[in-house]
C-alpha cells in the first residue's frame, strides 16, 4: 500500500500566532532588560532570557508538521519559519539581532522534513532545523546555536488467528514523541481484502483499541478469513501530527 494522508488540517495556521507573538514577548523583554540595566549584565541572565526563544521555535515546528502531515504543502514550513525568524528580528529595538533558522539537509532529511511512512511495520514524521541567535547592542553581545527536533513515530506488529471464514487481527502498537513514549488522540485502521482494497476496520468489524496508557496500544478486528492479512494503521499524537505504519499479519 502506498502511503497517503486520511484528511487536510489546517489549524496549524492559527496556532503559528501564538508562537509568533510568544517570540515577540519574550524579545521585547529581554532588550527592555537590557535598556533599563546599563550596567554590564552577567552572561546567565542573559542566556537563559534568549533561549526562551527556543519554546517559539518548537511550537512552530510542531503546528507546521501537524499541517503538512494532515495534507498540506511542504512549503508551510518555510513560509512559517520566516514568520517567525522576522517577528524576532523586528523586535530589535536599540539592539540588533540576527536570527537564522535552517532546516536540515542531510539524509535522511530534506529541507528540514523526514516523512516516511512505509511497509516495514513503521512510520515517522520528523522536522529537525538548526538555530543560530546573535544579539549586539552598546552594552552587551550574545550568541547561541541549537538544535531543535520535532518527530512523531510509530511501531506496528500484529498476528491473526482464523475461525472458520472470519479471523480475529491483533496490532500491537507503539507511538513516539522524540523517543519518549506518546499518546495518541486517534487511529485510522485500515486492511486489505483479498481483491486487494483497502477497507477500513470500524464498529462493523468489531474494532476494538485497548490504551494502556503508556504508548502502547493494542488494536483487534474481525476480517475475512485470508491468511496473512495487510494492515495500515494511522494516527494523530496530541499535538495533531499524523503518521502512519504499514505492517503484515501473519496467521498464528
């Protein structure tokens, strides 16, 4: 089966303000620091001001991935980065700040997107991009680098048992935000009959989704009787950022 997005979402664009106007907040703070404390200020405070911008870059990222994986165009990305790169630069007041965000290119990686959602039995969405922050003004310089990573993955495996022309399907699954175990908001299970469409599993094939609260589910459905069955399971994190992962049952 080849992979393909369930639906289009475009909420991602209203929440990009909210990053847009966190960054603008927290810059007009930091050079208001600076223009009432002329005295020469400690590197810490300073530091731990400017990486405040990091959470502006993270939410960028995440309402950007949950578009493009929910149908939008890659472009999004882009378009939202310079948004944002500019909110920040504008708010330069008597300082002047340079602010360069650059997706990565590197295998896998292009133009800051990895998206693979193949039928080795996982899935991943992933957006990676490289900030660098320098600041000068009469009084004070400061620079930083950082990376930042935003990635939803999954892991899918089942088994099928037969009974009589019906068999009884198992996925178990595993969803992943940056490593760390996730929860899901919701599943799209689909399979593939012996004709070779692919057929949703809803109430009418008894489906059935155990969450044990950890990451791992367990997924079960009814289906014709076919042997070794083809199964896509897709599903939106909490953050609205789709994926999907192909994977084989076998008859057990």
């Amino acid at each position: 089966m080849k992979s393909k997005c369930f639906g289009r979402n475009n909420s991602g664009q209203a929440l990009i303000i909210t990053s847009l106007i966190i960054a603008m907040l927290v810059i007009s703070t930091a050079y208001y620091v600076l223009e009432i404390n002329t005295a020469p200020m400690d590197q810490a405070p300073l530091d731990s001001t400017f990486l405040m911008t990091r959470p502006s870059v993270v939410n960028t990222l995440i309402n950007s991935l949950a578009n493009i994986t929910n149908g939008g165009n890659s472009e999004f990305l882009d378009g939202n980065l310079k948004e944002l790169t500019q909110a920040i630069q504008n708010s330069s007041y008597g300082g002047q700040c340079e602010f360069v965000i650059t997706p990565l290119n590197s295998t896998p990686y292009q133009n800051g997107l990895f998206i693979s959602w193949g039928d080795n039995g996982s899935g991943i969405s992933s957006v990676h991009t490289h900030v660098a922050l320098n600041f000068s003004d009469p009084n004070e310089m400061y620079s930083s680098e950082y990376e930042v990573n935003v990635t939803t993955a999954i892991t899918a495996e089942g088994f099928c048992t037969a009974n009589g022309t019906q068999e009884s399907v198992n996925v178990i699954c595993q969803l992943y935000n940056e490593n760390d175990a996730a929860l899901a908001n919701n599943f799209t299970i689909f399979y593939q009959e012996p004709g070779g469409n692919w057929t949703p599993a809803d109430s009418t094939t008894a489906l059935n989704i155990n969450d044990y609260g950890n990451g791992t589910y367990w997924i079960s459905f009814d289906a014709l009787a076919q042997g070794a069955l083809q199964v896509s399971v897709g599903a939106h994190d909490l953050r609205n950022i789709f994926v999907i992962a192909n994977t084989t049952c076998l008859e057990n």
